[in-house]
C-alpha cells in the first residue's frame, strides 16, 4: 500500500509542453502575453471587469490591502482561524487584526459577531471561505455597507466554489485567490486579485508593477512608462501563468472530481462511523469547491492520538489551522486569552484533515473508511 498523501496536483504533459513553449520563447517574465490571456480567462469565467495575476494568495492580500489607502492604525476584521497571511497581511500595512469567532458549522467567520467588534478605527472586513464554503456574504456586504467598510474575500481556498449561486471571491471590494501547490487550481506559486471597481483596479495595477505604469506599455498605450505611485513587484512570472492556463481549461473536471470523490467519502464514513465523528455540513445554498475534508472527533486527544494512528497506516492525515488569537506574535502585541474565541479553540482542537485530490482512487478511499473506524475503535476510551 503506498502512502496516501495528503493533497495532490492534477496536471500532466500539458503542463509540460506549455511551460517548455514559454522557455523556448525567451519570455518568462510577469504580465506578458501568458498571463494576460490567464487573467482574460479568469474575467470570463468569474464574470468580473478585472483580474490581476499575482505572484501569491498572500501577495494578493497585500495589495490589495495596498489599493485601499487605508489610513495608519486602521483595524481590520478577520477570523483566527485561517492561514497566518490573511492577518499577517493587515500588520504590513500598518493595521491591527481585530479577531472574531467562528461559525462552528462551517468553520468561517460568524456575521453575527462583527459589530460588536466594530470601532471608529474599522475599515475592512476580510471573511476566509475555509474549504471552499462559502461565508454568509450577504450579512457580511449589509453590515459593510451599514458602516461604510470594505470588504476582501479571502477566497484562498475558493476558486470555483459558489455561495447562493454567486462566485466566492465576487462580492466584496476585491477577491483573493492562492494558486499554491496545495489548492485545486496549482501552478506551485501564485495567486490574483479580481475587483468590478475602476479606482481599485487602476491602483492595484500601478503598485503590482513596482509604482510605474509599465502595465500600460505593455499593452501598447504609451510609449514609455514612469514611476507613478508607491509599489512593489507582485507579478506572476509567465513560466507559472502558463501551468495557470493549462490548468483552466480542466478546473471544471478538477471541481467535479473532487465534489464526486468527497460526497462518497461523506456517506461511506456517516454510514461506517455515524454519529462517532462530526461530518463536514452539506447544504443546498453553498457549493464548494471541496478543497478540504476534515471531520471532527470529540477532543484534541483523541484528535492526536486518530492522526497518529492514520498516519502509520500510510495515511496523510492531519490537523489544521492552530488559533492566531493565541499565537506567539499576537500574544506579544495583544491581550487575547484562552476561552476568548470559543468555538474557533474548540474546532482547531478536534479537526482532522482527511486526503482528498481529483484522482485519488475509490480504493483509497475505502482505505481510508477502514482505518479511521479502525483509528476510532482502538481509541474508544481516550
């Protein structure tokens, strides 16, 4: 039995040949012929006025952080439990992360909780789409509005999902998305940025290319291009853009097989395990993308001892996120305590991530029933 990992990118020789292409031309670098066409494809495909190619989910994070002018000691809203760049993004910019609970079914921010978190210092809101699930967008843009705040969707694990019959990603102020390595659409390092706002659009174009207009020389709008404004380099190199078209063209097979792959383990494991672990929750209004499957089991050392166990079977289980509210950095600059934010502790505790990946086989799958009911069994009195 071969290890099962934990993720796994789906490309192949049409990769291959279409990176060789771009190397063969002498052209590599960012905001070229390649990524153009990239972010052409990503506009249509979202239905969006503007999409730009960034060299990674946390750079487009960043930038778009840096389009907003956000004034000095500006706080922004964002959950604890998430990827370090969505609050690492804010403290670059000179901001404080002003965390919020977590919704425990769907792990993402609860709405419910953001206005009593709201100060005269407030300008942005950042909800995280954990997963591929969908926030509740429409409280989160009613309060935004209410308050005049602006709203970037972390849609790092996003791309393709769907809220309400809604791109993730397409409703606030700007939308983030990663192409790293381990998302469903991969070029190893990458991300973009997508917005419907003109104003938006042109500044985050200017500060991706270091402060100049060179964007514009590059599509032959004028002649020469200056230094204009405050920037840095954000761009995707055309090597990775070109993996980022090849891969387009297949992330609705990507998206088909991962919800395929993840509805059977879904009823294998409620039928095996039952009510002995907490299954991620399916509902009519959200349509992820699946890029995660994690379950949940009753504490966090059960948790441990069910991931050691799985991972001596070959495997590729594990937890996740642990809270930022509690980490080493914030513990420096903030007073957050344990007990805090309740459910994100509880969820970062019990969570396990299982493997799923388009081509992971059904064999495996079972595989994996087997060994966690086994994991479960053995572990009863924990």
């Amino acid at each position: 039995m071969r290890t099962i990992p934990l993720y796994k990118p789906f490309w192949g020789i049409k990769e291959i040949l279409q990176v060789a292409k771009i190397i063969y031309s002498g052209k590599g670098g960012g905001g070229e012929k390649i990524g153009r066409l990239v972010e052409k494809e990503i506009k249509t495909l979202l239905n969006v006025k503007h999409c730009f190619l960034c060299n990674s989910g946390t750079g487009a994070l960043e930038l778009s952080l840096l389009s907003l002018n956000l004034p000095s000691e500006f706080e922004a809203i964002v959950p604890s439990f998430t990827f370090v760049s969505t609050a690492n993004a804010v403290v670059r910019e000179g901001g404080h992360p002003v965390f919020v609970d977590i919704e425990e079914e769907t792990f993402n921010i609860n709405p419910d909780l953001i206005e009593e978190k709201i100060t005269e210092k407030t300008k942005v809101i950042i909800p995280v789409h954990y997963g591929g699930v969908g926030c509740r967008m429409e409280k989160i843009m009613e309060i935004a509005k209410k308050y005049s705040l602006f709203v970037i969707e972390d849609a790092a694990h996003a791309f393709g999902a769907k809220y309400k019959s809604n791109w993730l990603g397409t409703f606030g102020n700007t939308g983030c998305f990663s192409f790293h390595i381990t998302k469903n659409l991969v070029c190893g390092e990458g991300g973009a940025i997508v917005t419907n706002e003109e104003d938006l659009a042109g500044n985050i174009e200017i500060i991706r290319e270091k402060g100049t207009d060179r964007s514009k020389f590059l599509r032959g709008e004028i002649k020469e291009y200056r230094w204009i404004n405050n920037g840095s380099n954000f761009l995707l190199s055309d090597i990775l853009a070109g993996i980022l078209y090849q891969q387009l063209k297949r992330i609705n097979k990507i998206n088909l097989l991962r919800r395929k792959k993840a509805i059977y383990l879904w009823k294998r494991l409620k039928m095996e395990l039952g009510e002995k672990i907490i299954l991620p929750s399916i509902e009519k209004t959200k349509e992820p993308n699946w890029h995660i499957f994690a379950i949940r089991v009753k504490d966090k050392k059960l948790r441990d001892a069910v991931i050691e166990y799985l991972n001596n079977h070959k495997i590729k289980a594990s937890f996740h996120y642990l809270p930022l509210h509690l980490s080493p950095y914030i513990q420096k600059k903030y007073k957050y305590k344990k007990g805090d934010l309740p459910v994100t502790e509880k969820i970062c505790d019990t969570l396990i991530r299982l493997p799923l990946y388009p081509q992971i086989s059904y064999f495996s799958l079972n595989y994996i029933v087997k060994t966690l009911k086994e994991a479960i069994i053995k572990n009863k009195n924990i």
